[in-house]
C-alpha cells in the first residue's frame, strides 16, 4: 500500500507547487517520477508482469538482456535506464561521467 500512497503523495506536491511551476520547470521531474512511482506499485502487485522495466534499469534494449547491468561483459559508452533519467533527469550519462 505505501507504493499507492507514494504516487498519491506526488500528486499532492505537485498541485501544492502548480503556481510556481513555470518557475521550477519540474513538468519532466514529476512526468518522470509519477511514471517510476506507478512502476514500483505495478512491481510491487505483479513482479513477472514488471520484468522489461527491470530490465531497462541502467540501460534500455529493445531485447531482454540479463547480468550485471545487461552487460555481456564489454563497456557502454552512456547509460540511459530509466533510474538515469528518474535520478539525473536526463536521457543518458557518459559512462566516462560515472568513473571517479
């Protein structure tokens, strides 16, 4: 039930910030996270019916690809996942970006 909530409660913030959101410019923020928020609750009710998503975590593929990251052990030059875009909010980063 606190996934359902937790879209809810986006939903509130976002009427609350309305006003202002020209100024924010948080449409693609709450876009983004209203979508990520149906998904976990969508996981949380039907795991096997979530396993694309999943699997579009770090990087998105048009086939199923599993392993650390979906990787087939050879280095990617961007990640682009969904949790990219939730956490960054943009559509990919530079693996070179990520290294420390």
């Amino acid at each position: 039930q606190d996934w359902a909530v937790l879209g809810q409660k986006l939903q509130v913030l976002r009427s609350l910030l309305a006003p202002i959101e020209g100024c924010l410019r948080l449409k693609p923020f709450f876009d983004t996270a209203a979508e990520v928020f149906a998904n976990l609750h969508r996981t949380y009710v039907d795991g096997a019916a979530m396993r694309k998503w999943w699997a579009d975590v770090l990087l998105k593929s048009s086939a199923y690809e599993y392993g650390p990251s979906g990787m087939r052990r050879h280095e990617v030059e961007a990640y682009n996942g969904w949790l990219v875009q939730f956490l960054a909010g943009t559509e990919k980063i530079k693996a070179n970006d990520l290294r420390a």
